[in-house]
C-alpha cells in the first residue's frame, strides 16, 4: 500500500536536462514543484577520480544498472526481441544529471527543413519521392517559432561557437554567447581541406565552455582544459555544461523545488483523461509513495517516457499493422558510417588531449542542403572531424589487414595511435512505419515490470545516404595532407553490440494531428491535457545531429506552456 | 627505468606536474569564486592550503626503490590458470623490443582481479532469463557469466593443447600458442558451453588490453609502462597550453593515485 503524500502542484519525472530546465523555469515563475529521480545525487566532487577509462569508458560507472532494467531489441517483427544484457550500442545514464552528465556537449540548432520534413520535401521533389511506409511528418513548429528559445537555451548552457552566420544552417538572433573552442592542428587540416572544396566549415557548437562564462541565471563556470575526458564521463570542473551545475542549482536557490532522488516512477495515476500523480518506489527501502499532483511532467530517456506511458496505459499504442495509436510510433536513432581516415606517417598530433565538442564540421551535406533529386535517400549528415581525447584501452587503431593481436598489432597500434585523424557521418534517421517501441511480451524489469521493446533496422534509405557521404569524407581526407588515406562506405544490419550513438528518438512524438502525434508542440498529451512528455521521444525524425540543442530549446518552449497552463488551469495550450 | 625513460624525453612542455596542476587551481579557482559548483577543483584547493605538503601513508616508492608490491597475490584463479593467463596474455600483447608485454605489465593479475569483483559476475548486467537463442545483432546472451566463461575458456585451451600438441599450455612454443589462439579466435573447431571459442577469445583480448592500459590502481599496466609506450599522459588536469601546438609532446605519465599523494 503506498503511502499517499500531501498534493503538490507539479512532479516532475526524471531528473536529467529536461526535468532540470523544467524545474528551473517553474521554480522560477514561483511554482512549486517536486522532482523524482530515480538514481543518486550527484556533485562535481564525486569526479574526483574521473580520469579512469577503464571505470567509466569500458565498466559503464555512469549508466543504468541494467541487472534492474534493460531494453530488448529486434530487428524485425519476425524475430524474437532479446534483452540487451550489456550496455552496447547507446548509453543509458542514470542518476541525477541523467545522460546530461556523460554526454560529450556537441550542441546544434535542428536545421529550419527539420521542423518542416513533410511540406519541404514535397514542395521540393513531390509526394513521390517518399517511399512508401517512411512516415515522414512535420514538427507542428517551425524553426523561426523556435529560435527564441534555442537562444535561451544556449545562453543558460553557455554553448561556444563561431561569430556570425553560418549560411548552411537557420537564422540566428544572437551570436553564441561564448566564443569558440580553440583550434587544434588536426581541426585546421581538417578546415582548410573543405574550404579548398568549397564547403563551409564551422567550429562545432560546444557545451565544454570555451571561457569562463557567467549564464544569466548568475551561474559562473571556468573553462574547458581539453583534458580528453568527456563523453561517458562527468566533469570535475564544471565546465562541460549538465543540468548539475546549471538548472538545477538554479531551481533549488528559489526555494520552490524539491528533489528526490533514489525513487523510481512505476505509473503515472489517471482517471477520465486527466493524471491525479504518480506511483513511486524508493530504490533501496522498497517503500512506495504516491505523489497526487495537479501537473505531471515526464522528463526521463526518451525510451523510458514512452515505457512509462505505455506501463501507465496513457495514451493509445501505436499498431504497426495498421499505422495507428501514437505511443510507439515513429522511433528513430542515428545512422552512423562512410568515415573516412587520414593516415600521417611524417607526424604525431597530441591526440591524448582533447574536448568532447572539440571539432570542425560541415552541412553542406546535411539535411536539404544539397540537391536529393536525383539521389536514392532523403536529407543527409552533418560531416566532422573531432578531437574528444584518445583514451588508449579503446584507441588502437592499425591500418587495415592488420592481425587484432599479436607483435604486429602491438607494433601498428603503437605507432598509429597518434597519425590517424578520423573524419565522421553522423547521419539523420527517418521514421518507417515498421519501426517502432512497444512493450516486449517476455522479459520484465526487477520489479516484475514488462521492457521496453525496441523493433529497429537500418534500411535501403540509410545504406544509400552512407555510401553517398562517405564519397564526401575521402574527398575531404585526401586533401588534408596525409600520406594515405582510407573509408568505408557500408552499413549493414542494425547490431546493438558496438557502441554508435546515444540518440534515440521518437515514440510520443510532437505535431498537430492527435491521430499521427501524441503531444501538442509544447509537449502536452492530446490524451491527458496536464501531462507533458518532453524528451527526443518528441522527434518526429532524427536529423544528422546531436539532439540536445534542440530538446533544450523544446523543454524552455515547454516550460512556458506548462506556467500557461497552470494559470488557465485547463486546455491545450496553443 | 621511470629515470632512464624521462632522460630520453622532450622536456615537459608546462614543467613538472605539479606545478602546471597547481597554476591550473589557481586559475580555475580563481574564476569560479564562491559560487555553487566548486566541485573537485575548490576541495583540492581548500586541502591544498590547510595540509603541509609531505609524503603520506599510500605514497609510491620512489623510482628504483624496490618495495614488494601486495596487489599481486590471487582473488579468483588458482596457481594454473594463473599461469595459463599469463602465457596466452602475453601471446596477445608480447614483450617486444618497444617494451614490456601482458606479463611484464600485471595483465594477468588485472584479469584475476577484475573477475573476482563485479564486473567478472556481470553484476550490472541484466542476467534475467529465459536465455534464448539470439541472432548476431543482439549481443551476448549465454547464462553463465564472464568469470565461468573465461574459467571454462581456459580449461578449453588446456583440453586443446592436450589433444592436438599432446603438451601442457607452458611447454607450448609460442609458434605453437599463437596457432592456438587463431583456432579459438576463428570460433570455428571449439566450441566452449555451446558457444563459439571466439566468444571467450575476445573476452581474453579485451581485457588484456584494459590491463595493459588501465591506471595502474587495477593491478595491470605496471609503473605506467603500457602509457609510456603508447606516448600517453594518463591522468593529467589540463592540456590547456598544448592544445593548439603542432608539434607533438611527450609527458611524464601520471596516474589517479597522484591525487592521494600530493593533493588528498
């Protein structure tokens, strides 16, 4: 029997960048709120001993304790979905912060023909050019409604990029409010390579600040030292913005926020369409609460607000057989591959050092930037050269042919650990019909509780833009000097196993239509008008970026609806 | 051996490493001020001020001291596998004229340490049933853990020596040794618990290079050997003044326990 506590005006699920931005803003507009998380509290000091690849990078210190909770994944509805034993493929965090803690802190704006997928390709290329069963659809919000908000965001975290316009990407308002990271030997290779290709590089827009910077909400950070250890880490300077050391300090100060972590939502409490609360667990007594609340808001994983919805039978599940319900529906992730590899065996760079956002990239490539008329795929990938800090139990790189152990691998991987300078496709994602979340028949969490499933492959699509990029990447490569060069330009099935990226989107996606989207554009259930589901499960589609930019942009849109809402008390906010 | 190597390298770009670290604090401190998020930097900063700098309990001999080094006793293997360990270890990452291999560097205890402990019972695993059958792009999905796989691995090795040299592991040549771990790399004539013997092969390869490269706390990469010769710095606060230099720079390694040391 669950303790029932007093009602509070809004809880907040999930404590990560959305429920920290969430949280601040209310917390600012005078609302009170609670937030729910169900890891441990974090601080900077716990990063004591953070320079630890083996702890962090390869025994996942950061990520979900998956002996509670896990995932399972196919690649078709034919076969059977099995539990993702191991942490692979993407890195689910856990605790305070949330991924926001070991995510590397590349920061883009989705590009204004994202937000506007649909009308764009066909008013482009007509209705043809999207295959059948590629459920493309529009954001509901264009990118000009957005910018504002992208600027606020970006303000809060302090991102660091280049002055002035980049002519490949949306309209800014405001410069970055940070200058950019500076420039390694390996970034300028890669910079006047494709500027001699007559592409348009840019500083990559970088969470790890580039100078001390003091937000407007008074938070005064220090800089970036590029010591090579972001992405899976946490940051014991502060300097790698997370919700941490940014929001939630800020929501706490006000007096109206209050945290507690260590307990994990079982369902969110519903009756005729409107949420009462939510359902808790502590995670070490076994207690449970409930939480009545006027307002709930999910803010965890993108896969674990779909999973809470679907657990909570809120909202309707999506059928891939009939391409109706919206709980489910249109999952997406990255499409990676086509990198390319310049080899130097007249130098050494300093590649131990490095910043999780420390790079130059191009979109001349990306999104419709470039002519698709006469090309097998829709939108594309942003192309970069990246120097994050090579950690040496996972650097080894060899030339290929090489044995993968032995006196010569020992002898390669020695010497090429410092010459090789590697250029990569982070490549956009787009919705299939038969790709989709949904809750796996078979195998269930600690609690007894069905996973999440996850039905995903890699299609035509995909394998087209790759083999496509990878033409762009040994073009860049083969003019950056190096005394050979090297791709790859395929992909084959989906595999869970190899680490790709950490961007899993879609499955309570945002739009105008109740009957392909779960959520307005702020986010708020057509379902159940006082529950807000924001995260990437929000994408329609994912682009060839990073996503966080963009969701901080969503979640401060978000967080305005949200204090409309409490003010008139009920409707879709418009 | 740390003396001899420092002579044959460039001098440090910052000087010694303390005092790059120090004049980082300084900096750093001194832009974050009173606010919220001191973190690590404000704690070794207040320690830094409050505490006499001396050696304490925990310090590293200093080079060329011998001193027995208690970490390398067993948690989890017997004396055999111990000794299988090292052997096939060694095949993997082998002494060469560019420096030490698996067995110089403590690969075999950092392998028995590390299965002894969370990681060696797949502790943050999802280890749920049933266990079915799974296709290539689903990953492991075997009962038993990495301590039984990697125990049964190597009584499989122990078995395939027997059978096709009629030899025990240690009276292998290394010719000998190295045809064997391309059997069980390929997968395709042992099977061990019904999986392929790659399975067990890529367990043994992974964590003989985390030994050969992880910070020494874990028993493996002895004296930062593995670091240096890979040119890595291992755990340094800033690189802030090499960043953007062309020419490359060859540290003094460090390691985590400096921060118990000269900071803690």
């Amino acid at each position: 029997m669950a303790t029932k506590l007093p009602k509070v005006p809004v809880v907040i699920v999930g404590m990560g960048w959305m429920g920290g931005i969430i949280a601040a803003e209310l917390a600012k507009a005078g609302i009170k709120t609670v937030g729910l998380e169900r890891g441990k509290r974090r601080k900077t000091e716990d990063y004591f001993m953070v320079h630890d690849e083996l702890r962090y990078a390869l025994r996942y210190d950061l990520m979900q304790d998956l002996s509670r909770e896990s995932i399972t994944f196919r690649n078709t509805s034919k076969m059977t979905a099995l539990p993702m034993r191991t942490h692979g493929s993407f890195l689910l965090g856990e605790g305070v912060g949330g991924s926001g803690v070991h995510w590397n802190g590349q920061n883009y704006r989705f590009l204004p023909y994202d937000f506007q997928i649909r009308t764009k390709t066909i008013e482009r290329y007509g209705a043809k050019k999207i295959p059948d069963g590629m459920q493309l659809q529009d954001w509901g919000i264009t990118y000009d409604e957005l910018e504002p908000y992208f600027d606020k965001y970006e303000k809060m975290a302090g991102i660091s990029g280049d002055k002035g316009q980049n002519p490949m990407v949306g309209k800014r308002s405001a410069d970055f409010p940070v200058g950019p990271m500076k420039k390694t030997p390996g970034i300028k290779l890669f910079e006047e390579a494709a500027k001699k290709l007559g592409y348009h590089p840019y500083m990559v827009p970088s969470a790890n600040l580039a100078d001390n910077y003091t937000n407007p909400d008074g938070i005064s950070r220090a800089a970036c030292q590029y010591c090579g250890f972001c992405e899976r880490f946490g940051c014991e300077y502060g300097a790698k913005s997370d919700p941490v050391v940014t929001v939630l300090p800020v929501a706490e100060k006000t007096g109206n926020f209050e945290l507690r972590d260590l307990s994990n939502v079982m369902e969110v409490l519903h009756t005729g369409g409107r949420a009462t609360g939510v359902r808790y667990i502590n995670t070490l007594t076994g207690e449970e609460f409930e939480q009545p609340a006027d307002v709930v808001v999910l803010t965890s994983y993108a896969l674990h607000n779909v999973r809470l919805l679907l657990l909570s039978k809120l909202g309707k599940p999506y059928d891939p057989s009939t391409g109706t319900g919206v709980i489910g529906r249109n999952y997406a992730y990255q499409v990676n591959g086509g990198g390319a590899q310049a080899i130097y065996e007249d130098r050494e760079f300093n590649l131990f050092a490095g910043a999780g956002a420390l790079g130059s990239c191009i979109d001349d490539f990306n999104g419709d930037n470039f002519d698709h008329s006469n090309l097998p795929f829709l939108h594309g990938a942003n192309i970069r050269y990246t120097q994050a800090g090579f950690r040496p139990i996972q650097t080894n790189p060899t030339p290929a042919g090489t044995p993968k152990w032995g006196k010569e691998f020992k002898k390669q991987s020695l010497h090429y650990y410092n010459r090789i300078l590697t250029i990569g496709v982070q490549g956009s994602s787009l919705p299939w019909r038969h790709h989709y979340l949904d809750l796996d028949p078979t195998y269930k969490d600690v609690y007894g509780r069905p996973l999440l499933r996850i039905t995903y492959d890699f299609e035509d699509q995909d394998r087209e833009m790759i083999k496509f990029m990878a033409t762009k990447t040994i073009a860049i490569a083969n003019e950056m000097k190096a005394t050979k060069t090297q791709a790859s330009n395929t992909i084959s099935n989906y595999d869970i196993v190899p680490y790709q990226s950490t961007h899993n989107t879609g499955g309570a996606v945002m739009g105008t239509d109740p009957g392909n989207s779960a959520t307005n554009t702020h986010m708020q259930m057509w379902d159940a008008e006082n529950v807000f589901v924001i995260g990437a499960n929000a994408f329609t589609h994912n682009s060839g970026y990073n996503p966080t930019g963009t969701l901080g942009a969503l979640a401060y849109r978000a967080a305005e609806g949200i204090t409309k809402y409490m003010q008139q008390g009920k409707g879709m906010i418009g | 051996m740390a003396e001899e190597e420092k002579d044959q390298q460039p001098k440090q770009p910052n000087g010694p490493q303390d005092e790059s670290r120090r004049k980082f604090l300084k900096v750093s401190g001194a832009a974050l001020g009173g606010v919220v998020v001191g973190g690590v930097v404000g704690g070794l900063i207040g320690r830094n001020m409050n505490q006499p700098k001396q050696t304490q309990p925990g310090t590293p001999a200093k080079p060329g001291q011998q001193t027995k080094d208690f970490n390398q006793a067993l948690m989890y293997m017997n004396a055999e596998q111990f000794t299988l360990t090292e052997a096939l270890a060694e095949r993997i990452f082998p002494e060469d004229e560019l420096g030490p291999g698996a067995k110089a560097l403590g690969v075999a205890f950092f392998i028995d340490h590390q299965l002894a402990g969370q990681w060696g019972t797949n502790g943050r695993d999802y280890m749920m049933g049933p266990f079915q059958k799974a296709e290539a792009t689903q990953g492991y999905q075997a009962i038993f853990k990495r301590h039984e796989l990697f125990s049964t691995g190597l009584q499989a090795v122990k078995n395939y020596a027997q059978q096709k040299y009629q030899k025990g592991v240690p009276d292998l040549t290394p010719e000998q040794l190295d045809e064997l771990l391309t059997v069980f790399e390929k997968g395709q004539e042992v099977q061990i618990n019904g999986l392929p013997s790659s399975v067990f092969f890529n367990l043994l390869r992974s964590s003989t290079l985390e030994g050969a490269y992880s910070d020494p706390l874990y028993g493996g990469n002895k004296d930062m050997q593995g670091w240096r010769m890979k040119k890595y710095p291992g755990n340094q606060m800033t690189y802030m003044d090499i960043i953007e230099k062309e020419e490359f720079v060859t540290y003094e390694p460090a390691s985590l326990s400096d921060h118990m040391t000269q900071h803690g």
